[in-house]
C-alpha cells in the first residue's frame, strides 16, 4: 500500500532489537502490522499473515472517510 500512496508510510522492525515498541504496541507474534493516524493514534492492529483482500479491507475500515483509490 505504502508503494501506491504517498500518503501511507511503512516501516519494518526487527522485535528483538526493540523492546521498546514490543511493549508499546503489546506484540504477541510476527508479522504485526499497527496502523497509525497521522497523531500517532493507533487505528488498527493486524496480527499474524492474512489475505490480502482482508489486510487492505481492515486498513480501509480503519481509516474512515478515505477512499480505497486514495
């Protein structure tokens, strides 16, 4: 998603190296992906490998008055 929006920024981390953030956001396992506002407000968490089509569903779901074109 990050790749066709420029308004979607995406970061991967490496939990051992911060426990810090492992804490934070309460990660049980891998992958997590935690959906962030622009304020740094979590939005949604999506735990463990899903379709596709659900991953870009939860994410549109979770930020309301957006459209999936973006």
């Amino acid at each position: 998603m990050a790749l066709e929006s420029p308004h979607i920024t995406a970061t991967c981390i490496e939990a051992t190296e911060f426990p810090d953030l492992v804490r934070q956001y309460g990660v049980t396992g891998v992958p997590k992906t935690v959906v962030l506002s622009a304020a740094g407000d979590v939005l949604t968490e999506i735990l463990g490998a899903v379709p596709e089509e659900q991953f870009v569903a939860q994410i549109v779901q979770a930020a309301p008055g957006e459209s999936a074109a973006g």
